[in-house]
C-alpha cells in the first residue's frame, strides 16, 4: 500500500485531523477531547496522511514553532504499514524548514527507552497527563536518522 503525506491548513483540514484523532486518542486511549483538542491546533504545522487508492485520510500528526511534535496518530488498521514513520518523516521536514535546530517530544515513561535509540534525551521531571506519566525528551535535528526513525504514537 501507499500513502501521501501533505501538510494541511487546521482551518481548512480540521474535520479529517479531528476524526483520525478522535478514534486513535478519544476512543482508543480514552483521552478527553478537552484535553486532545487544544489551542494549539491552530498555531501548529499539520500534516495528513492519506491512502493513495481510497484517499481515506489514515493518520495525522503536528509540530508547533517551539519545535514540539505531538499528536501522531494512526487508525489501527494501518499502524503495521508503518504510516506513522512518513508521517513524522514529513515533520522534521518540516521541521528543518522552519529552521529549528532542536525538537521534542513528551513521551509515555514506557517507550523512553525506545526514543533514546534515536539520540533523543529525557530532560526535567516526570509528570501526569490525561492520567499517563510522561517526560519530556529533546533531540538536536541535525542528530536523527529520518531512514530509521519510527513513532508509533
């Protein structure tokens, strides 16, 4: 299967991103949608994947000008197919276009160990979000292997 990648307007995209964020996060994850749904959905960069065949949008994510990726997400039935990798590929684009030297993530406590095979570090103190213990960890751009990087959430 194939996918495309683009990057999308919320203002003009933001049905699609909703619904693919609402069955990953709100339904899957039981987030809140107060707290999925946020502010900065109108400040940040967004992209939108969708299946090249059907056009059925299939996952999402987001990178705000401080450099935080966030709210990456894939329905389940194309988590195997590795979306979430050229989605976040699509990102540090992005990312390196709007010339950011660093970027983050606020990881579950679970998966750290996974992100610091990709030279991200944990910095600051552990903390609870929507009922999950998270960390922030940073990354230099100029230090990740797009060919091997892989999110999965």
């Amino acid at each position: 299967m194939s996918y495309t990648v683009s990057r999308v307007q919320w203002e003009q995209a933001a049905p699609l991103l909703k619904n693919v964020r609402e069955q990953v996060f709100v339904c899957e994850w039981r987030i809140p949608k107060s707290i999925e749904f946020d502010k900065n959905d109108h400040l940040a960069q967004h992209v939108l994947a969708c299946h090249d065949k059907t056009q059925e949008p299939v996952g999402t994510g987001r990178i705000l000008s401080s450099g935080e990726v966030s709210r990456i997400a894939v329905l389940k039935y194309y988590r195997k197919e590795q979306v979430d990798k050229i989605i976040i590929q699509r990102l540090l684009t992005i990312a390196r276009e709007m010339k950011l030297k660093e970027i983050f993530i606020y990881s579950p406590l679970d998966v750290r160990d996974y992100f610091r095979q990709f030279n991200f570090n944990t910095c600051g103190t552990v903390f609870m979000e929507a009922g999950m213990p998270k960390q922030k960890m940073t990354c230099q751009l100029n230090q990740i292997s797009i060919e091997d990087y892989y999110f999965s959430h």
